[in-house]
C-alpha cells in the first residue's frame, strides 16, 4: 500500500496563493502560462476638424511639397557645373544648395547643420513639447497621409472597424484591401523615387529608371525605401514611434513643469459623468466620457490617464474635446497646451500665466543662444570662405636633391581648388623670394591652369642657390602662395624647406 503523499496539499496551497484567480479543482499541471505578449490592434483614428487638424494639413502639404518638388528645381551654375538646385553629388563629392557648394573638405558645415538640428530639436521640445513628433517628423507625416487614403478608400472610423472586425474575406473587402494598398504603394514608390533624384540630375535619371538604363544601385534603393514606406505608414505606424525611436526616451530630459504641452484639465472634468438633464442630479465634471479624445488618437492612448511615452502631442485629441465641449454648451479647453506649473493656479481658480512666461526661461534661451551662435558661425564661415585653396604636401623621399650645380632642390605637391565657374590660372610664388626660386613641372613660368569647379595636383620645385643660408641650413621656413589675379584672392600656405646639413 503506498503512502499518502502529505506535499500534495503545500503545493495546491502555493499555487492558489500565486494564482488566486485558480479554483482547487485546476492542478498545476493542468496550469498553463499566462501570455504576456498581446497582438497588435490596429488603431482606426477619427476624423476630426479644428485649428490644429488644419494646422497639421497645412504642414504636411508643406513638407511632402518641399521633398517631392525639390529635385525638379532649377539653378544655373554656369556652362561647366550641375543646374540641380539640391544636388549631392557623390561621383564629384561634392553637395549643392541653390548658390552655396559644399566640398569634401568644408564638411564642417553638414556637421554645423546637424548640430543646429539637434539644438533646434531640444529647443523646441523644451519650450512646446513634442512639436516635432506630432507636426514635421516624417513618420508622423506620411502616416498621417496613408490614414487620409485609408478614410477615402474604407470610409471613417465605424466603417473600417467593420471591414477590420469582418472576418470572411469578399469581394468588397478584397477590393477595398487592393485598392488601399496600391495607392500605399505608390506613395512609397513616389518617395523612394524622390529619394535617389537628390543624389544626379533627376530629369536624366527619370528617363533612365523608366527605360531601365538606371544603376541598379537606383533600383534597389528606391525599392527600400517604397517598402520601408509602406510598412512604416501602413502597418506599423505608431508601433515605430513607441518601440524604434529613441526620442520619446529622451525627450522627457528636455522637458520640465514649464514646457507647454497637451493636457488634460482633471480638476475641470472629474469626475466624469453622463451629460446632465436636470440640475437635481449628483454635480459631476465637465468630461462627459464621450471618448471622442481616445477616437482620434493616432496612438491609441487616453490622455485623461495623464502624460504618456507615446504621445506625440498631435493635439487632434484638443480639436476633438473643444468640438464636443462646444456642442454640449461648457468652456472649451479641457483638453489643451498648458504647462505643469500651472496646475496649481488653475485648481485655486486663477488665470494661468502668459505662454511668453513659459517660453522664455534659462533653458530654452539657453538652448536659443547656442543655436544661433552657431548658426552666426556657419555664415561667417560662407562668406568669407575663399573661392580658391590649397594644400601643400613635401615629398619626404627624398628630402632634398643635390643638383649639378649644387644648388638644393625641394619637392612639393600643392593640391589646387578652383571653385569658380571658369578655368582660372594661378599663380605660385614662393617667400622669401630673395632665397628661393620656384618651377612648375610641365610649365615655363609660375602660372598653372587649374579647370572649373575642379581640383588640380600641382608638382611645385623650390630651389636654393649654392652657399645660401637656405642651403645650408637644415631647415628654413618656407611660405608658398597661390595667386587668383582675376578674382584678387590669394591662399597662403606655411611650409619647410630642408637643406644639406638635413
């Protein structure tokens, strides 16, 4: 006769202590896991109208035209370079914004860009919040352009959670899919296309990509970035926004109790309650819970439970709120921009300070001086770059060359730029120019023609006279000049010149 088995009881005890929800009848054997990983629900926005929805239309006709006309627009340059107004041209490195080129050597002026962008992005977080996420970032732009085809195609909000929820798959439906998804595809084909026309002569790469003469290169990067379109703004939406992008992490760094941000006004609305027919009901808030702010999120969230990661402070969620706020006859704004320190103002019954108040503070003219001294310095920078330059590199093998009549002869390779338009021919001359003589190789004199728009290796010969100081001592300071007589403009660069005792 076997024991009985006195653990058994322990055990069921543990596991309805862990999972109360369990009856004594359920073993742990028969337990399974709890899944901890939800699918997706697709969010189905509403639509809505209002000064920030309009706002929002506004910007993204805006943004979408600059980046789909921008390659089409003209600049002449003259005879020799490109006429693409914004051109990188990568076979010549070179980049061109309208009037401004950009060399390899001056990437100094991309990296003050960039950094201009970043201060101008913690600039403007910390004074309005994420402005940027919910107005001109460009995954929030093209989702919200797919969103705009999905409610032609599949009709509003009721409608496509209809199609969504129906589970057999007709001939409507099917045709609604194809239709929405085509003209998915060629948005991200528009975009991809836009794309690879920033980098040659878009005119010219058009004919090419529709007679299949194109680099493959073209092909593949636009298929990239056409399906990279079409999921993004199709599929995943704001799963980018909550899982790949860093920013929501980071933002909240820029922000403080005054940055001006979308809120709910809970002192206002709650409690919440039906909308009231007579006064002898119980006195409830403002917010009717009509959930028209959660309807036209784009990111499903609720902002009533108060500020969240994912919101990217659209402000869909105010248009909403003021539109039934003023249906029903109560003050608009229980959804607005306020600020945090606010709240204590406003609960006692006070105005809540002026928005400038908010606006400027250390931080946010901290962050407004550093984007303009640096802004201050990327023109000074353009306007008094020279349309010439140089580099000079001595040939160290060997050092110096003894010739027949002792004189001390040192080689160098001068690297030439000529930006302008036309051929220019420089000068080079050589200081002290009591000291030292200067030759070109392959010309007579010291002038060398140097194309447009071009980059010229120069061998440059510098000769000591025999007994010369210069000659005779190891090393001497040596300064070679390159002259522009048509443009007045002329680049100095400081050298050494080795002689014998070397």
């Amino acid at each position: 006769m076997s024991k009985p088995d006195w653990r058994a009881p322990a055990k069921r005890a543990t596991a309805n202590a862990l999972f109360p929800y369990r009856s004594d009848s359920v073993s742990t054997a028969d337990h399974q896991p709890e899944q901890l990983y939800a699918a997706r629900e697709p969010i189905f926005p509403r639509r809505v109208s209002g000064k920030f929805r309009n706002l929002k239309w506004v910007i993204m006709a805006i943004t979408l035209g600059i980046y789909y006309i921008t390659p089409w627009l003209r600049w002449d340059r003259g005879p020799n370079l490109p006429d693409q107004a914004v051109l990188v041209d990568l076979a010549n490195r070179r980049f061109f914004f309208f009037f401004i080129e950009i060399w390899p050597h001056e990437f100094y002026f991309i990296a003050g860009l960039l950094i201009m962008a970043g201060l101008g992005l913690f600039l403007f977080t910390s004074a309005l919040g994420r402005v940027w996420c919910g107005y001109t970032c460009p995954q929030t732009v093209w989702t919200d352009l797919f969103i705009l085809v999905e409610r032609w195609v599949e009709g509003d909000r009721n409608a496509r959670l209809r199609l969504h929820r129906q589970k057999k798959l007709d001939m409507h439906k099917a045709r609604l899919r194809i239709t929405k998804w085509v003209l998915w595809f060629l948005i991200g084909l528009a975009t991809g296309g836009a794309w690879v026309f920033y980098f040659t002569d878009a005119p010219t790469l058009l004919n090419d990509l529709v007679h299949f003469r194109a680099h493959p290169v073209a092909y593949v990067t636009m298929g990239i970035l056409t399906m990279t379109t079409f999921v993004f703004g199709g599929f995943m939406r704001e799963q980018i926004c909550i899982y790949a992008c860093p920013w929501p992490r980071i933002q909240a760094a820029m922000m403080d109790e005054d940055t001006i941000t979308v809120a709910y006004r809970d002192w206002r609305g709650e409690p919440r309650g039906k909308l009231r027919k007579t006064e002898d009901e119980a006195p409830a808030g403002d917010c009717i819970d009509c959930m028209a702010c959660v309807n036209v999120c784009p990111m499903g969230i609720d902002i009533r439970n108060g500020q969240q990661m994912e919101c990217i402070t659209c402000a869909l969620c105010i248009d909403a709120c003021d539109d039934m706020m003023a249906k029903i006859g109560k003050p608009r704004g229980l959804i607005d921009y306020i600020a945090l320190s606010d709240e204590t103002l406003e609960r006692a019954g006070n105005q809540p300070r002026p928005i400038m108040k908010h606006v400027f503070r250390p931080r946010v003219i901290l962050y407004t001086t550093l984007w303009s001294l640096v802004g201050v310095g990327l023109i000074v920078a353009l306007l008094t770059r020279q349309a010439i330059d140089m580099t000079v590199a001595p040939v160290r093998n060997p050092t110096f060359v003894v010739l027949s009549d002792g004189s001390i002869r040192n080689t160098y390779d001068v690297r030439l730029r000529n930006k302008h338009g036309e051929d220019r021919g420089f000068v080079v001359t050589v200081a002290p120019s009591d000291m030292f003589e200067v030759k070109l190789e392959g010309y007579v004199g010291n002038v060398t023609e140097v194309p447009s728009d071009s980059t010229k290796l120069q061998r440059v010969y510098v000769i000591a006279a025999p007994g010369t100081d210069a000659a005779e001592a190891e090393r001497t300071d040596l300064y070679i000049t390159v002259e522009d007589p048509k443009a007045a403009e002329q680049v100095t660069k400081e050298t050494v010149f080795n002689g014998k005792e070397n």
